[in-house]
C-alpha cells in the first residue's frame, strides 16, 4: 500500500479497464498442427466422436470408412501446473 495514493485521493474507480473483451477465436491457427496436440474427429454418418491424431480406419460405431470422418476440433495440450500450496 502507498501513502501517496491516499494521500493524492484518487479513486480505484478511475482504473480503466485492460480486459477487453475480445471476439471469439480459435486457439489455433487452421492451418498450424499443435505441438503434441490431438484432433477430434466426428463421423459424419452416426456423429462418433474420438480424439486422436488420424481417424479411426473404420468407426466403431456404424462401420463408416475413414473418410466419413471431418475434423471436428483441435484439443490443445497444455502443459500441467501443479496445484499452488493451500495457505489456510
Ligand atoms: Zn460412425
């Protein structure tokens, strides 16, 4: 805490904001793989879903060929923080 902030008077209210909001983007470029990342796949036919780096040769579910299946998402893979101590 500073004096001086007390002593000037200046509101906290005047803080603009930093956090814009911004519009909704992929986290990923299309056309950049993710390093160790994974990609969904969705079957087009019965609608499966599986993540993994190629389809699946032929869907478990409804025998659809691999072909069937469209990319469906990116899963990005970020590296595990272990959990802050607890200060209680
Ligand atoms: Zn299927």
């Amino acid at each position: 805490m500073t004096e001086g902030w007390l002593l000037g008077g200046k509101p906290d209210e005047q803080i603009p904001e930093r956090r814009k909001p911004r519009p909704q983007q992929p986290a990923v470029e299309t056309n950049a793989e993710p390093a160790g990342g994974e990609i969904v796949w969705r079957c087009v036919v019965c609608g499966y879903l599986c993540a993994r780096k190629e389809p699946p040769a032929v869907c478990p579910i409804c025998k659809a060929k691999k072909d069937r299946f469209e990319e469906f998402g990116k899963i990005l893979v970020t590296e595990k923080k272990p959990d802050p101590p607890k200060a209680t």
